[in-house]
C-alpha cells in the first residue's frame, strides 16, 4: 500500500489468494466459491452492493480467480479489481434462463461439473432482497460442496499491518467526530439532529483532509457517522436502540458512538457522557462501568483465551455489586464487518494471537434510568494490548 493510499494494496490481495490456493491444494479441494460480498471484498479487493441479483467470485486452486456476476457488474469488476480473469455474465434476475442455471453451466465449462468445491453458500447466491432459485447444489448433483467459510474467515481474524493502519485511520477520525459532536450536543437538541450536523461537519474536515487518498468502499450515505442513536436519557439502558422522540435533557445520560470506513474498515468508539452535573447515581454506575473496561483491559495479551476478558468484566460486575445491569458479553472482532469473530464471550475459548483486533465494551444498564458503555478499538501485541482508538474516558471529560 503506498503511503497516500487508504486502501488494501493489490499484491496484498494477490498473497490472501496464495493462501487460500496453497490451503485448497492441500486439501485436495478444487476451488473456493464465495457468495458474501465481506468475503469477497477480503479476498479480491471488489466491493459490491448485494442485491437479488447473483454475484460469485470462484477462486481455483492454481488459476486466477474469475466472476459470475449480472451485466451491470462487467465494467464495475473489470474496472475495480484487476485480479480478475474471466467476468461472466447474465442479462438479468430472474431473467427468462434463471441466473443459477446460468451459474451452473458457467461452472461445468470451467471445468468443475464433478468437482470437490468450497462455499459459503450452497444455494449459489447470497440471497436476501426476495432472492428465490434452485440451488446450485441441486443444479451440480456431481459436485460435492463443502463448507468453505472458514477458509476466508479465519484469515481475517489476524489483521495485517496494512488492515492496521486503515483501523488507526478510522479511529482518528472518530476521535475528531467525537470532539465535534459534543460540541454540538446541547439541552433542548433531538439527538438525530444533532448527529446528522456532527457527521456532516467531521466528514467535510475528513474530506478535505484527506482528498484523493481516500476510499469509500461500502454502501452507506455518510462513510462517517457520529451520534447517540436514540441512546438518550432512560432509552440509553436499550444497548441497541435506534431511535427515541425525546430530545435530550440536562441529567440525560447519552451513550455517543462513531463509525468511520476507511478502505472497508471500521474501528469503534462509543462514550458514556452526562448532560449537566452528574448525580451520585450517575457518578456510582458510571465508575463501575470503566472499571470493568479496565478489568477487562488489562487481560488481553497473546495466549489467553477470549472468554477470560470477559470473565474479567463480569468478576468486576459481580464486585460492584451491579451484575442485574449486565446485558451483554464484554467485546467482539472488528474489521470489515462492525461484528465479526472472535467474541469475548464465556463460550468463545479462541486463543488471542498478535493482530488480533477486538471492541472492548462492558456496559450497564438500569431500565427506566439509563445505560453506562464504553467502547474502544484495541489490537493485540507481542507485550499485550495497544488502542486503536484514543479518547478521554474519565467523568470529568465527559460531562457536558
């Protein structure tokens, strides 16, 4: 990747194809078929919108990878990803020859009619948006199809340096998000409002800043967003709420979050922040909130597992005498996906290795009231944990 490009570089996508070719011979599996546009994405550097309309990326186990996709992609993949060799069409879905059938007699003159193949999707298509058709399974009755997810997805767990640097570049511009937002963010505001400037502000800054050098490349009307998301007063005690018609008032606790994508990856940042004053309540649960952050903080290293962060949340919970507030597990992976694995959960034994990159997020939660959650971005080390994100996460910082 060349210093002023914020995005995966070709010859990085070229040594993930590598390895999945290099793992495919090993296991005597003739190709990987991938339908999910995140794994798509990750291998070949195309990004797409998913529609009912079919879109595959194959992968053979020696040969360059080729594409299955409807007319209006052809240009889209020749033009975005020149790691593709063959871009095959159909005209559309569902078209008077179903895109399946289309799929299925593509794959036999690639040579795979009686092959062993990886998926991700044994119907042959993604679905969603209505999505309706055979199987591709059911159309290749000589293939034997196997479960091909993990292929992909255990390579994303460790982050190069380069998935890395486009983390840290998101998180700044989270921080600047942040520091606009709550400087927007006054008694009397509806919340929606007061995100939709804070995102248009921190954005234009972004732009401006960055210029030719930066790359959208998932479907969203702002790549950056900054607000409260309906998390506003008692409404903040619903982790994931969407949206409230109170506006906000002096008292009100808020739990603000940012997301940012840089080149498909976005790191996360959320902030408890208090309206005023805060009360002794406020002041009791919101202390118990980061020392359980930091609990769980200082676990991370290479060699432990994922489930022992979490154990260390809950231990610091229980201490505070507050584990009816708890709600969720402690953290999750983060990269391309805002959610991916491995999760910091009492059933996740995964052993954390160097690269690995987490949210890290114990929150509290008091129905009627209001809810306490940090979230920061952290990347494992040789020594332990660094940040990723960097923003205040004391009391005094975060009343307003």
């Amino acid at each position: 990747m060349a210093p002023n490009e914020l995005k995966i570089s070709t010859d990085e996508h070229k040594n993930r194809i590598a390895k999945i070719q290099n793992q495919l011979r090993r296991n005597r599996i003739d190709a990987l078929y991938l339908t999910n546009s995140t794994r798509i994405l990750y291998t070949t550097g195309f990004a797409h919108i998913s529609t009912e309309r079919p879109l595959a990326a194959v992968i053979p186990n020696e040969k360059p990878p080729f594409f299955m996709a409807p007319h209006l992609e052809y240009d889209h993949v020749r033009e975005e990803c020149p790691l593709a060799d063959e871009v095959l069409t159909y005209p559309d879905y569902p078209g008077k020859i179903h895109p399946m059938r289309v799929f299925a007699r593509f794959m036999a003159q690639k040579g795979f009619a009686s092959s062993k193949i990886a998926t991700d999707s044994v119907e042959g298509a993604a679905g969603g948006y209505g999505y309706r058709g055979l199987a591709l399974r059911d159309l290749m009755r000589r293939v034997k199809f196997i479960d091909g997810r993990d292929i992909v997805d255990k390579l994303r767990l460790i982050k190069s340096r380069q998935e890395i640097r486009l983390l840290r570049e998101s998180a700044k511009w989270s921080e600047v998000a942040h520091h606009i937002l709550l400087e927007n963010t006054h008694a009397g505001l509806h919340d929606a409002l007061v995100a939709v400037k804070s995102s248009y502000d921190a954005l234009d800054r972004m732009v401006k800043k960055l210029g030719q050098s930066y790359l959208q490349l998932k479907i969203a009307l702002s790549p950056l967003v900054v607000g409260f998301r309906g998390q506003v007063g008692a409404n903040s005690a619903i982790p994931h709420a969407v949206y409230t018609r109170n506006k906000i008032r002096r008292g009100d606790v808020l739990v603000s979050e940012a997301g940012v994508e840089v080149g498909g990856y976005t790191s996360e940042l959320e902030r408890t922040v208090i309206v005023g004053k805060p009360n002794s309540r406020a002041k009791r649960y919101f202390e118990a909130m980061l020392k359980a952050q930091d609990a769980a903080l200082k676990e991370f290293r290479p060699g432990i597992t994922c489930n022992r962060v979490d154990e260390a949340a809950r231990k610091s919970i229980e201490g505070s005498g507050l584990m009816d507030a708890h709600r969720h597990h402690t953290g999750h992976g983060i990269g391309l996906d805002g959610h991916e694995p491995p999760w910091l959960d009492p059933g996740d034994r995964t052993v954390m290795r160097e690269g690995m990159v987490f949210s890290c997020e114990p929150g509290l939660y008091f129905p009627g009231y209001a809810g306490f959650r940090h979230s920061d971005t952290v990347v494992i080390t040789k020594k332990g944990v660094d940040f990723i994100t960097h923003y205040p996460r004391g009391l005094e910082d975060l009343t307003l």
